[in-house]
C-alpha cells in the first residue's frame, strides 16, 4: 500500500513538473507510423512507410521542428484489423508519440478510431476514401468522393459523353459507398437506374470474362458505355487482362479507375490498356519543378525503378502542414495543433496550393489521367482545387449534413434540425 | 472395458485431486490474473500497459477456443477446421447488441432536441443510417431483428454457433464423413461463412464487419484501463470454468467412450455406442464454447470482421494445439498462449534483426516462414508438443493401455509397432 | 535568379529556330481563329474548331487533324502559334511548322503547352478526318475510317460513305461498308420505307452494332389519358399496380401532370407539422404525444381541415383516381411504321441472342472448369493415390507460376519463354514435391490428419518465403502475341485464345494422365498400390518409389497450371489459395482415386459457379458462397463423390 502511494505521489509530481514543459515541446517530437509492414496491404503501405521517413530524415535537416528533432516511431500493424487499434494505443499510450501518419484501408481506420478518439491522438490518413465520416481527431488529406469519383463522373458524362454506366467494385466499404453516391449522383443527372449497372467481385478476384461480356453487352441499346472502376488490388490484374483480351479499346468502352495508381500499374503490361483512364489528386507524371525534386529525391533513396504516387503526396501535404501548425502554436498538443491546422496553405506537387478546412479535409485540384505504355499516366485533365467533402450532397440522409469543427465543433450537424448529431465520429 | 480400469479408481475422488493438473491449472490461473490485476494500470502500479492488458486478455480467450479445439481433435479424433468460425460467430452475436446499443444511445441523444418527439420508426432509421451508412445502406437487414436485446443476443451467442454446429454435424456425421473429409468439408464450411459474410448483402457490414466494440454503452466514463480489466477477470473466470468443464468430461466414462472414439471408430460403434450422437455433442459443445471465447474476445480487440473468420484462422488454432500438445488439456492452453504471444513479439517488431551479412533477416517478415517450418518439426519430430515437455519433468512413462493406441492418432500406435 | 533564367530560355527559344514560323500560314490563321476553344480543350466546346479545319479546305488541315490527334500539337506560350513538336528528351521539343510541317528548330519545353485531347476530343476529331480517310489508298485508313464512323456516327457521314462505296475496291472493305452504310440509313434516312427495308435486312443479325442501333428506335414515354388514343404510336397499354407500372409510379405521374393531388413523406409532414407548432401543441393534439405515425396523421388531417396546409391524398383517393386513367407507352424515336419494323426485328433477335448468350455461359463455364481441372488433377492424383492430403499443392502452382515469371525476365520472347517456362515449371515444382514427399510425407503416411497439418505449415512458409522474394505486388506474366484476344463468333459468343490455350492443355494432361495410368508399367504399379499397397509390395512393387513418383509427378502438374493460371490472371503468393478450397471441393465432388471424377467434379464445380453468376450478376461472391454450400449438401447425399471407387480400395 505504502509503495502504491509513493508510485501516485511520485507520478503525481512527475506530472506536475511535466505539464508546463509539455504545453511547450518536449524532445524529441515523437512522429508514429501506423502502416502495415507484412501481410496483405504492406505493398501499398510499406511506400508510405518509407515516404514519412524521407520526410521526416529531410525535416531533420532543415533543423527539426521548433528546435527539436524528429523521431519517427515505426510500428507494423502487420494487416490486421484488430491489431491497428491495439498499435495506436500503444503508439499513444507506450510511445507517448506527438502525431500519428497511418492506415490505408477504412476498415483500419474504423478500427483505429475509437481510440485515437478516446486518447485524443491526431492521425493523418492519406488515402482517398469513401466520406461520410469526420473525426475530430483525424486529418485527411487523401480524396473524398466529390475529390475523386464526382469529378471523374462530370468528365465521362461531359467529355467522353457516357450515357451508359457500369459501376465495377471490389466488395467492400469503399467501393459500395462511393457507387452508392454515384449511383444517386448519376440519376440526378438524368441517367435511368436502368443504365446503371453495379457488380461487386470478392477481393483478387480473377475471372473476369463473364462480367467483361456482360459491360460489352451494355452497348447493345445503343448508348455509349463507360466503366466505372473501384476494384482494389491485384484484381485488376485480371480485368484489364480479360479487357485487353476482348479487344475493347478506350475508345469504345472508356474505363476509369480510382483505386490504380503507378504502383499498381507496375505489375501490368500497360500496352493493351493505353487511353483507359484513372483519377486521382496526383500523378507521378505532374509537370512541376517541387515534383521533380520530390520524384528525385524519392528514386535517390529508393531506386531508379521506384514510383510515386497518391497517398505519397498526401503524406507530404499532410506532414508539412502539421510541422507549419506546430510551429504556428508553438506547442505538439493535439488541440493546439488541430486548432493550428485550420487554414494552413501548403503547395501541392501538382501546382496551386492545398488548404486545410475546418471539416478537416483539404482543397485539392483533382487530376485524370490516360495510362501510357510506360506505366505512367498522361494528364489531360486539372481542375481548380476542390474543397473535400466529409458528408456528400447526394445521398439524402448525408445532404443535411456537414462537418466543422473550427465553429460548430461538430463532425456531423444536421443542418436542417440545427443539432450537433454526434460529437465521436461513427465507426 | 470398465470405466475403473481407465480412471484407475474406484472410489470417487474429487476432480481436481484426481487429476492434479486441474488444480496446478487453476491456481496457475489465479495467480496470473492477480498478478496482472496489481500490475495493471486500471487498478494498480501501472507496470503493464492497458494495451497489454488487452493482449493477455485476448490471449486467454485465444486459449479458451483452443481448449475446445483439444477437446473436439485431441480427444475426440475430429480435426474440425471451422471452430474459428463458431468464434467469429460468437462475437458478431454479442457485437451486434454492442454496436446497436451505442448507436441507440447517440441518436436518441440527438433526438432529444428535436420539435417533435421522436417516432420508434424515426429512432431506428437513424439508427440503422448511423451503422449501415458507410455500407452504403439504411434500412436494417432481418438479421438485426434481435439486436436490441441484450439477453436475446447473448443467447445467441451459444445458440448460434450451437446450432449451426449442430445441423453441420448432424449432416456430416449421419453421412460418415470422418478423417480427411470432414477437415477439408469443416474448411469449406468457414470459407462459405466468411466469403457470405463478406458481402455487404449478408446485412453484417460485410468487410468491414463490426467495430467500436470496446465501447460498451452507456459505460463512456470508465476508462479502457478499467474495462480492460473487466474483460481480463472475465476470461480468466471463463478460462477456468471451461477447463474445469472440459477435465470433468474427459474424466469419466465419457471421456473414456470419446477416446475410444478416437481411436477406433468403428470398434466402438460396434460395441453398440452411439458414435454420430457422441462426436455431435462434443462438437457441438466444443462450438458452444469456441461462442462463448469469441463473444469475450472481440470486444477486448474492438472490430470483428469476415477475415478474423477466413478459413486460415481456424488452421492457426489447430496450429496452435498441435504445438502445445494434443490429448491434454494444458498443452492446449499452453500452445495458444506461447504461440500468440511469441508471434505478437514478432511481428511487433521487438525480435531483434538478424545479420547475415549478406542477407538481414527481418522476423517481420521470416517468422511465418518459421512458424511453418517449425510446425512441420513439432509434427515430424515431437507429436506430442511442448505438453511432452511436462512429461519430462515428471518422467512420466506412457501408461500402459493394454494394446490400447497411445497417440490420438491411430497411426501413432501402428508406428511403433513398426519400430518394435 | 529565376527571372534570369527565363529570360535566358526566352531568348534561347527566339534564338533557336532554324527557319522562321509562318505566323500568318491560312491554317495557322484558322487555329489562330479558334485559339480559345482549342486551348480548352473540351469536348462540349471544341466543335466549331474542328469543323471549321475540317471544312477550310486547306492542304494542311488534315495533317494538323492528325497531328492534334496524336497529341502532337504544341501552342507558344508567348506567340500562341501553334507548332508541330516531338520530344527530344524531357526537357526539349523539336518543332515543325503548322503549315508545311518544316523543321523549325529545338525549344525547351517550359515555352510550349502540349494540347492534350482527350479521347472524346479525339472521337470528334476522327469523325471529321472520315472524309480524308475513306477515299485514302491505304485500306488501314479506310478501315479505321469505317471505325470511327460505326463509333460516333453523323448524319453527313451516309452521304461520304454511300460515295466511297462507289470506288471501293477491296471486297472485304466494301461489304464492311455496305453493312454501315444500311445501318445509317437506319439512323439517318430520310425516306420511312428506306429504313424500313434497312432494318428487315437485319433480322436475326447478332451485332451489337444491330441491336445499338434499332433499340434507340423503339424508346418510348410513359404517357397517361382518360382513354386509349386510337393512334398508331402506342406501343402498350400498362396497368397501375403492375410490375412494369408501380401504383406509387402511376400515382406520382398524374400528379406531376397536375392530374390529382399529391402524397406526403414522412419527412414533408413531419415539417409541416412543426411549422405550426403552438405552445407545445400542433392543432390541439399535445406535441409530447406525437410520438407515431398514426398520432402525426390525426394531427395533420385536423391541419388541413383548418386549412393551414394543403390536404393530401388518402389512399382510397389514390386508388379511385387511378382508376379514372388509363396509363400507355408512346413511341416517341421515330415514326410508328419504323418503330414497329425495329420491334420486330429486334425480337427475332432477341431469341437469338438468348441462345448465344446460352452457348456464351457454357464457353465461360467449360473454360472455368478446365482451370479448376488443372488445378484440380495434381492434387486427385496425390489424394487418390496415396491418401494424402497436400495443403501446399496450391503453393505449388504459385510455385510455377513465378518460374514462368523468373524465365520471362531472362528470356524476353514471350512465346520462347512459354516453351522453356512450361517444362521448368514442371522440373521445379517436381522437385519440390519428391523433397517434401521424402522429408516430410514419408513420415506420416499413416497419421493422415497430421500430414494435412504439415504440408499446411510447409505452405505458409512457402507463401511467406515468395513474398520475401517476389513481393506482395502481382507480377506480370505476360502471354505471347499469338495468344492474344479472342475468337469472336459473333458479337455475343467470344472466348480469349488464352483461355482455349488453357482448355486444350487440360485436355492434353487428361489425355496423358490417362495413357500413363492405363497403358504404361508405371501406371499399373500406381493403380496396384492404390488398391492395396500391402498386396503390392509383396508382389515386387517399390510402394516408396511409387509414391514418391506419384507425388512428384501431381506436383508438377501443378507447376504447369499454375503458369496457365498466372498467364490468364496474376502471379501473387497468394494465388494459391484461391484455388486450394476450390480443388479439394473438386477432387471430393468428382471421386477420390478417379481421374474421370476430377473431369466431373471440375465440370459441375464450374458449370455451377458459372450458373449462379448469370443468376446473381450483380455479386459474384455470393456465387461462390452458394457453390460451397451446394457442395456441402451434396456431399451428404455421395459422400464419396459422383464416381466412387467400389470395394476394398473405397476403405483404405
């Protein structure tokens, strides 16, 4: 009893004499990496790995932060869902870290939540995904829908004149809610529920020559057909090899993905698949003298052979604006930080500037590009910078709602009821 | 064959004096828990993390399924690659009423400020939005019908995966499906459960499954530290009632009849037992508990989803046994604890590198490889896992079971006949 | 310092070129003229650009159409002169001028704006090349020309093709364009009877193209009256409540019309009800007990009785102004006669079609199963033979798969690398299959449950070991040039050559195995041992040999899928567990010990999967969900399959 006393006694001032240290910075500034280094997902996150040490290795020579070094705390959550949440616990809890960059898949970032929540953590999650989610305690810089899939769908309907639609996914949370939110986009714009055509394949999925007739059987009415692609992963391995063996040029049956970027496309002859289409916030092949530095400096550290992508220069978005708020509030508190991190600017590697808003999603230009024969993607296509959306405006329970917490301090307001409807995020 | 010739009693001693084990088990148990219980930070020093709290928790819950993984293959002969499932099936059963709740909670909350008062149907759509929005849906499917009952899922929890063992079992066993067959039928079993509970369609939020489930509703003041602990007594408590369950009923003649089972099926089933209605009841039951560990399990780790059901997890609990050590129940217990945590220790990337000079191995990355690799050692070269271990210590020589098998596989007897 | 620079580059690129531009070449003046849309570059806008090149007349204009296809157009960022470019390297452009394609010189890149097209764009572009093309003395162009017509087809393009048709030489061309050409007329013709002759031509044809061009005909608008108009154009007469006409539907159209009052949502109400709250009551009725539907109902019938709202229709109102209506579908894409026409030749199609896409499901499932059969065969020969279950034989294609990668990095002919990829996927993966027939199997051939747990542990580590290799990212096995795209039959009916590849090598190893077993002296010894290994080691037969063979041999025969496999699909080190679950499930199904079992068992496993696909288009995993749950039910009526062996050899 007597030793338990003196342990709370001894914390107890160990934390008073903390407190005032804290408010300011204690070093070094503690960066978590929460991406998977084994099992399925490491491919994609293993880049993203690498990419937050380069940048934290290139902040370190500019002089850290606030006179601090920077120590990135790498953890590997190894693919596992349940396993996400526990290391973001021990990543706030054992590691004490300052800021967390990490996930890819929603389902990790769902489970991650309730806990950065309950611990107040800050996560920075880089990876376009399907919306309808805002978290106080989350950033991100990757696309929401009306970032990616809206812009992406104005393009087929307007430049490529699509009146026909076929919606592939793979089946899970991503790609159902944003065919969900183009389906009901899609019939705003007039297109009948009858030219919409949705089908959902498990994950690396690989026989594709039925669904592939089935798109082509789409023109038979006469109106122009476009594809819609989410399908995840090495799957796509299999539909543009069963697309090219059909002899469906681009110019017949357009196909635009959102989930193949550079990395994905390196393990693909792109020959058969040039003029076929993706969207994204970014592409490797942006002509501006930051990417070219970025893109050298990447291949310097990782190989000639090594791509940049997406999530990539999320990250580098993402890192550089909350190493500007620590610096503007002079401390690594989390809500000092979140509070910083409203309205910061900082340059996208496509050119024009990124901002952070206060439903904590950033405006960013949105991207299409035509896949070349060398793998890489031509852009013929740069909007002005699109404000993410956390709630979209064309499902109706999600219409009425929106994300601020700069003013509202809410992440999801009814505006119709006037009424916060939740202060933690759903998950 | 008389029931004393094997227990080699004939009074009635108490379990636990009969079989020392148990009470070396139990006391081992309690220790533990107390242990981690002063250690901890909801309620004591502070040594050992919350997150690691939940990990030991998990663990003995991991152990709890692989005691009903020993009971139904180590005891009973049939290697059931699907008790994985029944777990999965366990925590979907308990996170629907977790998940339910939590969001009633918040909605009602939400409500409360409206002009009108809210409708039943108003409450439930917003209910249903909040958890099938990110699916892309908001109506509830009618598997939810019960979710928002707690005594009602809860019996699920043993229903669910009690009855599904027993309509699978009865149709497997009544056809004499055995050995090889029922494995690879057991694994489609999983697999056909995870691919249709992967689909957005099964009304379970496909991929990506449950989640926020270490929140319990209307409990958002106690802290995780707290109800980590919570968690950690319960399965402990669960742990020893199902050891204790799982030795009284390889103790009889019972357990002798399921043994024998094991041994020679058809030799029993012409002595006039029962077989199909005895293998049905242990796998049934073994499912029941495979339920009960799950429903522990997942809200201590938070999220349940399809891959947590994926056939290679069912695998890994055989895995798992056979390193401990099959036909004793500790050897169970101590597989699914030492191989768990060693591979945490792993892939948590706390093993330290080893440089070859030529090549680093990284056991984030090689330490499957060795699980494999030593999986084939332990089968090849110590069949009796790490539980032979104990063996030694207590120099205990194989009992003689007058020409009676000494593995729990037939071919085990026949080697050494071979050798001899 | 950067402003240097750039002045440094502006003079560079006035310095640079060779010639000068003709700044004021005609077509230059008429780029010039439609700068501004050219530049934005959309296809909503773009029109006018194209036709007035197209329509210039100029020499020039068909090499900048061309060019400006391509992608090789580039504009002066100070001039806003177009230029031919090609790029030298990154940063530098070799131009030409718009006007006679001469060489200007070399620029850097920073000064030019690459016009990028896109490919609507460049469909628009191709339409107004047709004319060029269709009279070009290469047939290439001629036929690209027919292409681009078919894809965006114009009105002015009947009377270009109808000339071009006139001089066509070549047969193949002209039946090609005489095929068009009766299309358009469908499309454009001016004269009802010339469309209707068209569209009788057609009946029966399968193409897509047919079909894409009658459906629009046909289209029609949901109408509503107090009585059937006695015109031609009606194309049916609906019911309200029926599946084609919803009552909700019906009911909504007549009040769009402004033909009856409208219906309330939930939500609607609810907010009117709000709108008159008063002092926490709405019309009297206390606002706490609003708490149902029925309550809001009453609330708002006293509402409106009060006149605040608008009354709404009750469902007995619904239903007896429905029944004051009749409800009709009108053509409404062209005039009765045509329509009618296109109606029935698309019926005559439509059966037609049916059937194809019949025969279509049945290619797709025969191919399907001759994937799971060569998945499948290696393993039913372990498992028949020696009782062994082999959890890493999935391993083992993945295993052949990546030879066939590993000596496509070596050799890059694609076709050379197939024929050295296919026996070294077999050496390799036979190799590994008597090692681990010798270390490991060979200890445990009578422990059955445990050797499935052994081969398990074998196979995660191989599956971890080529991850440390390869890499979790899919590798490319690219097929050879001949094996590319398929044999179309018709537009419905088309199977990828790969596929076939596929198929014929099933049937080869079909071939094979059964000549080996039935007619060698090692196929006698492996059929003796299955039956009774005891009997035939006393009759002088090595049972160690055998097995190891046998293993060896099933292994290989992996090996060879598992190039197929990754030629069609993907190499990852996962691929093998696709396909485990799915081969065991064929193996048991057909017959364990039975080479014509495993046929059986692919047969109906991918009949079937392919039968609940066309079913349940819209979700390809609950197929598979359904497939294994059918085979579970199965199983229970033939546990030992559709061919089991009879006899002793059933019990061993």
């Amino acid at each position: 009893m007597s030793t338990r006393f003196l342990t709370t006694t001894a914390a107890a001032a160990l934390f008073a004499t903390t407190l005032p240290a804290m408010a300011e910075v204690s070093c070094p500034i503690k960066v978590g990496v929460l991406h998977s280094l084994s099992g399925t997902m490491a491919i994609s996150e293993t880049t993203l790995k690498d990419t937050m040490e380069m940048l934290v290795e290139q902040q370190n020579e500019k002089g850290g932060v606030m006179g601090c070094e920077l120590e990135a705390v790498v953890v590997d959550p190894a693919s596992d869902w349940p396993l996400f949440a526990e290391k973001a616990r021990e990543l706030l809890t054992v590691h004490e870290v300052d800021v967390i960059f990490g996930n890819w898949t929603s389902v990790s970032r769902k489970s991650v939540l309730p806990v950065i929540e309950e611990l107040n953590g800050l996560l920075f999650y880089p990876v376009q995904y399907e919306g309808e989610e805002s978290s106080k305690n989350v950033f991100y810089t990757g696309a929401a829908p009306n970032q990616q899939a809206i812009p992406a769908t104005d393009y087929f309907l307007e430049e490529l004149g699509v009146e026909k639609f076929a919606l592939l996914g793979t089946d899970y949370v991503y790609p159902r809610t944003t065919n969900n939110i183009l389906e009901s986009y899609l019939k705003d714009k007039g297109i009948a529920e009858d030219d919409i055509f949705v089908n959902y394949t498990p994950f690396g999925h690989s026989d594709w020559s039925k669904i592939v007739s089935d798109v082509v059987a789409l023109g038979a009415d006469g109106k122009k057909v476009g594809v819609i692609s989410t399908i995840n992963g090495d799957a796509n391995v299999g539909f543009y090899k069963e697309l090219a063996a059909a002899g469906i040029s681009a110019d017949d049956i357009p196909v635009v993905a959102f989930s193949v970027g550079e990395e994905e496309l390196s393990g693909l002859d792109t020959t058969n698949l040039v003029g076929h289409l993706a969207a994204w916030n970014y592409f490797q092949s942006a002509d501006t003298e930051a990417n070219e530095a970025w893109v050298a400096a990447w291949k310097a550290r990782m190989g000639e052979d090594r791509v940049t992508n997406d999530p990539m220069e999320a990250h580098y978005i993402g890192f550089n604006m909350w190493v500007n708020a620590v610096e503007q509030a002079e401390s690594t508190d989390v809500d000092a930080v979140r509070v910083a991190m409203y309205g910061q600017e900082f340059p996208n590697l496509t050119g024009g500037t990124a901002v952070m808003l206060p439903n904590h999603h950033l405006a960013k230009p949105v991207l299409i590009g035509e896949i070349q024969e060398d793998g890489q993607f031509d852009i013929i296509s740069q909007t002005e910078e699109v404000p993410g959306d956390a709630w979209t405006d064309f499902l109706p329970e999600s219409a009425v709602l929106i994300s601020d917490w700069k003013d509202l301090e809410c992440g999801m307001y009814n505006t119709q009821t006037e009424t916060c409807v939740q202060i933690k995020s759903n998950y | 064959m008389s029931e004393t010739s094997l227990t080699g009693s004939h009074t009635r001693t108490p379990l636990a004096l009969r079989f020392p084990s148990v009470l070396i088990f139990l006391a081992v148990l309690g220790l533990f828990t107390l242990g981690v219980t002063i250690l901890s930070e909801g309620f004591g020093i502070g040594v050992i993390s919350t997150s690691f709290v939940k990990t030991l928790g998990k663990t003995l819950c991991l152990c709890l399924v692989a005691l009903a993984m020993d009971l139904v293959w180590g005891y009973c002969g049939i290697l059931s690659l699907g008790h994985m499932a029944f777990f999965g099936l366990g925590g979907y059963a308990i996170g629907m009423w977790l998940m339910y709740e939590r969001t009633r909670l918040i909605v009602v909350d939400s409500l409360v400020a409206s002009e009108l008062p809210p409708t039943a149907q108003e409450i439930s759509d917003g209910i249903a939005t909040q958890i099938f929005g990110v699916v892309g849906a908001s109506e509830f499917p009618p598997v939810w019908a019960f979710a928002h009952s707690l005594p009602i899922q809860l019996a699920f929890v043993v229903l669910i995966p009690g009855l599904f063992a027993l309509i699978f079992g009865w149709l497997a066993f009544r056809s004499r499906v055995t050995g090889v067959y029922l494995s690879i039928l057991t694994q489609a079993m999983t697999l056909a459960l995870s691919l249709y509970l992967f689909q957005n369609d099964s009304g379970l939020r496909g991929n990506n499954g449950l989640s926020g489930l270490q929140n319990l509703p209307s409990l958002d003041a106690v802290p995780q530290a707290t109800v980590s602990l919570w968690f950690f007594w319960g399965s402990a408590f669960a742990l020893g009632a199902g050891y204790l369950l799982c030795a009284w009923i390889v103790s009889g003649k019972f357990g002798s009849v399921i043994r024998a089972i094991r041994d020679d099926e058809a030799r029993v089933r012409f002595l006039g037992y029962p077989v199909d209605a005895f293998k049905l009841f242990i796998f049934t039951l073994t499912a029941v508990i495979a339920g009960i560990a799950g429903a522990l399990y997942y809200p201590q780790a938070g999220i349940i989803n399809p891959t947590e059901i994926a056939p290679i997890a069912s695998i890994y609990l055989a895995v798992w046994v056979a390193i401990g050590g099959r036909g004793r129940l500790y050897g169970a217990v101590i597989g699914a604890a030492f191989v768990s945590l060693l591979s945490t220790w792993f892939t948590g990337g706390q093993a330290p590198d080893i440089n070859l000079g030529f090549y680093t191995i990284q056991w984030v990355n090689w330490w499957t490889v060795l699980l494999g690799l030593s999986f084939v050692a332990v089968t090849l070269f110590a069949p009796k896992g790490l539980g032979g271990l104990v063996d030694l210590i207590v120099d205990r020589t194989s009992p003689n079971r007058h020409g009676a098998d000494l593995g729990p596989d037939p071919g085990a007897l026949r080697e050494k006949e071979a050798e001899k | 310092m950067l402003n240097i620079l750039r002045l440094l580059t502006f003079a560079l690129a006035v310095a640079a070129p060779a010639s000068a531009q003709q700044a004021d070449a005609p077509i230059q003046k008429v780029l010039q003229e439609h700068g501004d849309i050219i530049s934005k570059s959309s296809r909503r806008t773009i029109g006018p650009a194209i036709d007035a090149l197209a329509d210039s007349g100029l020499p020039a204009a068909r090499e900048v159409l061309n060019r400006w296809q391509a992608k090789q157009m580039w504009r002066n960022e100070e001039t806003g002169l177009y230029v031919f470019a090609e790029e030298v390297d990154s940063d530098t452009l070799r131009i030409f001028d718009v006007a006679d394609g001469m060489e200007i010189g070399t620029a850097p890149d920073d000064d030019y704006d690459q016009l990028k097209p896109n490919s609507g764009i460049r469909g628009m572009i191709g339409a107004a090349l047709v004319r060029f093309q269709l009279t070009d003395p290469d047939p290439a162009m001629r036929l690209q020309a027919l292409e681009t017509i078919a894809r965006d087809a114009e009105a002015a393009h009947l009377q270009t093709l109808r000339g071009a048709i006139e001089t066509e030489q070549d047969k193949a061309i002209a039946a090609a364009m005489v095929r068009l050409e009766r299309l358009l007329t469908i499309q454009f013709a001016e004269d009802d009877a010339d469309r209707i002759k068209a569209i009788e031509s057609f009946a029966g044809d399968l193409g897509v193209d047919v079909r894409a061009t009658l459906n629009p005909l046909v289209r029609t608008r949901l109408e509503t009256a107090d009585a059937v108009p006695e015109t031609k154009d009606v194309a049916r007469v609906l019911s309200p409540a029926s599946d084609a006409l919803p009552r909700e539907d019906a009911y909504d159209l007549l009040v769009s019309a402004d033909l009856a009052k409208p219906r309330i949502s939930r939500e609607d109400k609810r907010a009117a009800l709000v709108a008159n709250l008063e002092n926490g009551a709405v019309a009297g009725v206390q606002v706490a007990t609003l708490d149902t539907e029925a309550a809001r109902d009453i609330a708002y019938a006293v509402l409106a009785q009060q006149g605040k709202v608008e009354p709404v229709a009750t469902e007995a109102e619904i239903d007896a102004t429905l029944d004051k209506f009749v409800f009709f579908e009108r053509y409404i894409a062209a005039p009765p006669a045509v329509a009618l026409a296109a109606a029935s030749a698309l019926k005559s199609i439509e059966n037609k079609v049916a059937v194809n896409q019949g025969l279509d499901l049945g290619l797709d499932a025969l191919s399907l199963a001759s994937i799971y059969f060569l998945a499948a065969i290696g393993l039913a020969i372990t498992f028949g033979v020696m009782r062994v279950i082999n959890m890493a034989h999935g391993e083992f294609i993945m295993m052949g798969a990546y030879t066939g990668y590993v000596v496509q990095q070596i050799v890059p002919d694609y076709t050379l690398s197939i024929i050295i990829a296919l026996p070294l996927a077999f050496a390799v993966t036979f190799g590994a299959g008597v090692a681990m027939e010798r270390l490991v199997i060979r200890w445990l051939y009578h422990r059955p449950l445990e050797t499935l747990l052994a081969t398990f542990g074998i196979s995660i580590a191989l599956q971890q070991i080529a991850k440390n290799i390869f890499g979790t990212q899919a590798r490319p096995l690219t097929s050879p040039d001949w094996l590319d795209g398929s044999l179309i039959i018709n537009d419905i009916v088309s199977i990828s050559y790969i596929r076939i590849a596929i198929f014929v090598l099933a049937l080869l190893f079909l071939g094979l195995i059964l000549l080996v077993m039935n007619r060698t002296r090692l196929g006698l010894e492996v059929r003796a041992v299955t039956q009774n290994p005891r009997m035939a080691a006393s009759m002088g037969i090595n049972p160690d040999r055998i097995n190891m063979l046998t293993f060896g041999f099933g292994s290989g025969i992996a090996g060879i899928a598992g190039v197929a496999i990754g030629l069609y699909a993907k190499v990852t080190s996962e691929m093998g567990s696709d396909y485990i679950v799915q081969s065991f499930m064929t193996v048991v199904v057909g017959g364990v010990g039975n080479i014509w079992g495993t046929l059986l068992g692919a047969t109906l496993v991918g009949t079937l999967q392919k039968g609940i696909e066309f079913l349940n288009p819209s979700n390809t995993l609950a197929a598979q969900t359904y497939m294994i749950l059918f085979i579970i039910l199965f199983i229970q009526f033939r546990p030992r399959g559709i061919i089991a062996l009879k006899g002793r050899a059933a019990e061993a």
